[in-house]
C-alpha cells in the first residue's frame, strides 16, 4: 500500500527522490562508519606523538587541511555527519512520538481538550523558531547535562506543532468519514478507532513533514552550533561550531575550514529536502498525476470458474 | 426472485421507540456566537414512535432531509437523542453513555449507503469483517477468526473467498463492498439490522442482487431490519410494514399492500403519482406537491406538509408565510410595471414571516391598508380554490394595517385508519 506510489512514480519525482536518497544514505554511511572513514577522531590534534600542523592546507595526509587547533577538518565533516544524523533521528522521532497522537487525540475528541492543544501549539509557532531552540537548549542542559540529547530535545519542541497541526486537521475531517461511524457502529472503542481506522490514514501526509523538517533540523543545531548554544565541542564534531570557528581563518584566505564543513550541510539538507519533495510530489493526492500503465493480459484459464 | 417470508404473528417487539426527538443546534454566525445568541435548531427528527416486531422489515421512506437517516443512527445510538426513548429488548439506548452501548452492538447492526466509504481503505477485507469479533474478544485465536471471517464471506457470497479476503475495499467493485459491509455486519450474529439506503449507490443490476442477499439473510439469520429509503420501488419489494417520513415525522405508517395500493395521506399519495410510469400510453394525471421542502429549522405551522398539499383545508395550520409565498407566486407570473405597482404597497414584505393565526400587513408609508385587502381580495377572486383561502376567517382593516385571521391551525397527531396510521387531519373525526 505505502510503497505502490513510490515505486510507481515516474519522471521528476522518482529523480528528485532518487537524487535525494542517493545523498542522504551517503550521509547515513559516513555517520555510521565514522569511526572506520575518518582516518582521526574528532578531537585529535596529534598522532604518533607529533603535533598536527595549525591551518595546514589540504594535502595526502590532512585531506581537508587542518584547523587552527590543529584538528583533521575531513575527520571533524564525518563525525559532524554523525552528531547531525543522531539529532535528526532523534528530533524527528519524538516530535513524531508526540506530535502524531496529541494530533490524533485533539482531532478525535475535540472540544476543550482540542482548544487547549491547539492554544499551547499556537503560541508556540509564535516564537521564532531559533529563538526557542536556543532558550530550550539552554534550560535542557542545565537538566540533562551536556551531549546530543538537549539539542535534540530542544529542535523536538521546535517541530511538535507543525505534525501537531497536520494529524489534527486531517484527523478532524477524517472522523466524518463513514468508516469511523461504521466502526463505531460495530462497537470499536475510542482507541480502537484512533489506532486501527483513524492512524493509518492520517499519517500518508507525515513522512513528507518528517523528511522536510529533518533538513530544518540540521540548519537549526547548525545554528545553535554556530551561537554557541548547541553540543559543546568537547562532547562531538558540530559543523554550525566549526563553521563559527572558521569565521576568522576566511579573512587570512584560509578557505578550507570553513568551506568542508558548509558544504557538507548544504549537502545534507539539499538531500533530505529532495526527498521530502519527492515524496510529496508521489504522495500527495492533489500534486500525484496518475500514470497508466501497461497491461498485461493473462493467459484464457480454462479451469477459473469463478467469474463474479 | 424469493417472497418475502411473513413475520410470525404476535412475535415480540424487538424495538420501541417513544416520541423520539433529534434536534442539532445551528452554530450561527460569529457574533451571534459570541453574543451566545441562539441560532435555533434543526428538527432532524421531531417526535418519532414505531415499534419493530421480530423478524419483520420496516422501511422508513422519505425524501432527503425528511429525517430517517438520523432516525436510523439515533436507533444505534449514533446520534443522541434530544428526547425520547429507543428500546431495544426493554433497554433504553437513549439514556447509555458510549462504552455501555459498545456490548450492544453485537445485537444491533449498520449497513450504510456508500460501501466504498464504509470500509476503512487501510484495512483488506479479512481484517475488515473480522475486526467486530476481536473488538468483542469474541475469538479465541487466528484460525477460529479465520475460520468465521470466511464463512461470513461465503455468506455474503464473497467467493471464492480466498480471492477476496486479501483485497482492500478500493480493488472490489461498489456490489462486492456492499456484500463486504453486509458480511460485517452479520458476523456478530445480530437480530436487528439498520440498513441506510443500501442499495441506493449501486448499480441497477446490482441492486436486485443486494436485495437478494438482504432477504436470503434475513430468512436464514432471523433478522429484523430497519429499510431506510427514499425508493418505493425497492421498499415495496423488501419491506412488511412501510413509514413514511415528512420533516422529522411519520406521516403515515402501515402494511406495505395497504399503503401501496390505498395510500392515505396525501404526501404518500403524492410520493406514489411522482414514481415514473413506465407505460407512455397511460397519461396520468400528476397531482406533484408543489415547491420544495420546507426548511427544518423553521418548519410550517400545523402540518408541516399543508403548504404543499392540494388537500390542505382549515385546520393545517395556514399563516403569515403561506399570504407571502402566494403573493410571490403571484408576482412571478406579472410582468414588471405591475409586480413594481403590487409590492410599493407593503411596508416591509419580511413582517408576513410571522407565526400564529393573526396577521398584520402594514401598508407603506403613501399607500392604504384598503389597497391591501383590496389586493388580496383580488388575489382571493382570481382563484378562489387556492386552499389557503380555506384557513382564512376574515380579511379586515383596523388601525391602519390590513389584518388576515386565520382558523387557527392543528398539528395532526398519528391517528388509526385501516390497517395502520396516518397524521391527517383529512382522517381526524373531528373535522369529518
């Protein structure tokens, strides 16, 4: 059922969501083979006992140069690969984890509990979206001490409300349908019918969200990287800090600092949203042109009596 | 094609429903919300009783807003009911919260009119049918479900039943739904079945199938039904006992032969002259209610039916809007100078909208209230057999306003005729 569309999608579509997996898994694999591509941890500044060169340009041994605190930039870009797709995963997983059933919930039952979701949602759309990032990244780790989490958690809240707003929307006309009062009418309780009628066809629109807001997610810990304000440089290799870092090595023509790491969001997140528009593009019922498709007649079976 | 089987004599009554009032608020407009001024309400249905025999097939018949379609969701309990009782068995559906209802369900079943929308689209038809066994925990394990899912299947004739159990509901075609939908509703075993214009989106060939299956079912599963339709044809097929329904009521309920072949009130009489006739020798004369139905917020005073009813006379209820509807039937018929001419009369034409058996026309401000009933008088003369004339009293002038009496007008209650009842008050002794 889910991946009839996607396998079936032809032309623009399929290349924006080839294009776009073919860059995401590439990010996927340097961030789960970190360990193995990079050919230094993130925070090594010497091997075999030898200092690296500071600001070293690009050569066989440092292929991305090195930085002012002698660190092996293509090591930093990979394990940034890493910290980015820890936080993506899971930022998008608990904004799903919450957003999907507060929205499924609030479209269902409606009333007060739905005016109440949708007050505490809409002031929190209000905020500016970086703006609360870092506010919350900053209470979250004075709680849950410092790592990926509190960047994590703190995108969470950012992205809540927009999976809030859509399974609430389309869960408020989906409950008209008739298949929710036809299962009502063979007694299904309230969760019955959220989990086994209403769930399903409410979330075709929510990987689309999800892809979307995952390459948000990247430029918003890039952000707080770049303020100060996110994984602290100790814990990961961040490419928002490394960017920040390299602020001052592009006036002295140092370009190799900042440029990798840069280029490795865009990257990323020209990657994610490719496949977020693809989906879209076979997704979504009102942009989905249907094909036709050719037909392969069976061979006459003598024996089917079955003709109704 | 099968008879319909004859429900046992003196069998008891499966379900009672008493005086049943649906009434849904109207939100209005914004500020008529936040002034919590109130919008009214529409009578969806308005003082429904019916009693259902065992193994007997009533049909609710009715044009679209006549209510029976909220009538058949307030008998499952669906909608809740403003007023009123529905008993099933000697329980009051009407007064149980949801989760007390959800055990009842296994007795009473839905089938609804679009069997495309009636099935979750995510779920194939093996879950589907199945799934009110395991919501009622009815089924100890996967084969035991199995195993009834595909006797249900065979049941509705969803053969071979391999082919169709792992369909989903948009690979079957709208006959095969239907018998999907119908086998969902049988697999609890219940004994009374709502069925909402179940054949109505389904092809013609297909319906006498489905109606078929209905009647076969209801033999073999000692049902009872409930037939919500707006197509005589079929009710005349399937159903015992028909009730016709006209703005949240019934207007008249009896045996399907006696309503058929001597229909009482004079909206069934006219719902039978509308079915088409399909022999073009025979020209019958059509007696079609005229207009529209009226609007269910505001319905007409007395019978609701008499704006319409060439019958009408006296006591139906006649009043300020049925002055107004006449004139406007009037003046469409005028050509412009005179209809300008008719109207610079009335002060304010909204002021005939009012209820009760007196009615006060003011003129406008150069023009006279003798001008008025002069015009009406005129109106009255140029076709004295209108029957609104016949709820008229008197046509009169006083304190500057042109003043209508009425007979003031009953609500018909459901009185007996032969074999059945009918609100009439054609029927009533009283006015005999």
């Amino acid at each position: 059922m889910v991946w009839a569309p996607i396998r079936s999608s032809r032309g623009l579509p399929r290349w924006l969501l080839g294009a776009g997996c073919t860059i995401t898994l590439l990010f996927v694999v340097l961030a789960v083979f970190a360990p193995l591509i990079a050919p230094y941890d993130f925070d090594t500044f010497s091997a075999d006992g030898q200092r690296f060169a500071q600001q070293a340009p690009p050569s066989a041994e440092h292929w991305f140069g090195t930085t002012v605190q002698a660190l092996d930039v293509f090591s930093r870009v990979v394990f940034g690969a890493r910290t980015a797709l820890e936080v993506v995963v899971l930022s998008v997983a608990v904004s799903l984890l919450v957003g999907v059933p507060l929205g499924l919930v609030s479209g269902y039952f409606g009333r007060w509990l739905d005016r109440l979701l949708v007050l505490i949602t809409d002031t929190v759309f209000s905020f500016p979206p970086l703006l609360l990032a870092i506010v919350l990244s900053f209470l979250l780790s004075g709680l849950l001490g410092g790592g990926v989490a509190p960047a994590a958690l703190a995108i969470t809240v950012v992205y809540v409300p927009q999976y809030f707003r859509v399974v609430r929307n389309t869960t408020f006309s989906a409950k008209e349908a008739s298949y929710v009062e036809a299962a009502r009418a063979i007694g299904a309780g309230p969760l019955t019918v959220i989990t086994r009628y209403l769930f399903s066809n409410v979330v075709q629109s929510v990987p689309v969200i999800a892809t979307l807001n995952a390459a948000d997610a990247i430029l918003t810990l890039a952000g707080l990287g770049f303020l100060g304000y996110g994984i602290q440089p100790t814990e990961a290799a961040e490419w928002g800090y490394d960017i920040q870092r390299a602020i001052a090595d592009a006036g002295a023509g140092i370009w190799w600092t900042g440029l990798f790491p840069g280029l490795a969001i865009v990257l990323l997140v020209t990657g994610l949203t490719l496949v977020g528009e693809g989906l879209n593009e076979t997704l979504n019922p009102t942009l989905r042109r249907r094909r036709l498709l050719p037909v392969t007649l069976p061979t006459r079976d003598t024996d089917a009596g079955g003709s109704r | 094609m099968p008879t319909r089987p004859e429900p046992a004599a003196g069998a008891a009554t499966v379900l009672d429903v008493a005086d049943l009032r649906v009434h849904f608020e109207l939100r209005g407009s914004f500020l008529g919300r936040l002034l919590g001024r109130d919008a009214g309400s529409v009578q969806a249905v308005d003082g429904v009783t019916l009693s259902l025999r065992h193994g007997e097939v009533l049909g609710l018949v009715g044009e679209s807003g006549s209510g029976k379609t909220t009538l058949g969701r307030a008998l499952l309990g669906l909608v809740r009911p403003t007023a009123g009782s529905v008993c099933y068995r000697g329980t009051d559906l009407a007064g149980l919260r949801q989760a007390q209802l959800r055990p009842l369900r296994q007795r009473i079943q839905m089938v609804f009119q679009d069997p495309g929308a009636a099935l979750n689209p995510a779920m194939d038809i093996e879950t589907a049918v199945g799934h009110p066994l395991r919501i009622h925990g009815l089924v100890r394990d996967r084969d035991e479900l199995r195993d009834r899912v595909h006797d249900a299947l065979r049941r509705v004739g969803l053969v071979p039943v391999e082919r169709f159990a792992s369909k989903y509901p948009a690979e079957l075609s709208g006959g095969q739904q239907q018998r999907a939908v119908l086998a969902r509703a049988i697999i609890l075993g219940p004994e009374l079945l709502v069925a909402d214009e179940p054949v109505s989106m389904l092809d013609m060939s297909v319906r006498a199938k489905i109606l078929e299956l209905m009647l076969d079912l209801r033999r073999d599963l000692d049902l009872s039904c409930v037939y919500i339709t707006h197509d005589l044809a079929t009710a005349k097929f399937f159903c015992d006992r028909v009730a016709i329904m006209y703005l949240g009521r019934i207007v008249e309920i009896g045996p399907t032969e006696r309503i058929f072949a001597d229909p009482a009130h004079p909206y069934t009489r006219a719902l039978l002259a509308a079915v088409p006739e399909p022999d073009p020798t025979r020209t019958l004369t059509r007696q079609l209610p005229r207009g529209e139905v009226p609007d269910g917020v505001d319905p007409p005073g007395g019978c609701s039916f008499h704006p319409r009813c060439p019958h009408a006379f006296a006591p139906c209820g006649w009043e300020g809007r049925d002055v107004r509807a006449l004139l406007e039937q009037r003046w469409t018929a005028l050509d412009e100078a005179d209809y300008a001419a008719e109207q610079a009369l009335f002060a304010d034409l909204a002021e005939l909208d009012v209820r009760g058996s007196r009615l006060r026309i003011r003129p406008a401000a150069s023009r006279s209230a003798e001008s008025i009933r002069a015009l009406l008088e005129q109106v009255r003369v140029g076709d004295p057999d209108e029957p609104l004339w016949r709820g008229v009293r008197q046509v009169s002038v006083a304190d500057g306003a042109c003043v209508v009496d009425f007979v003031e007008g009953v609500d018909p209650n459901l009185g007996p005729v032969d074999e059945g009842a009918v609100a009439c008050h054609l029927y009533d002794p009283a006015y005999r």
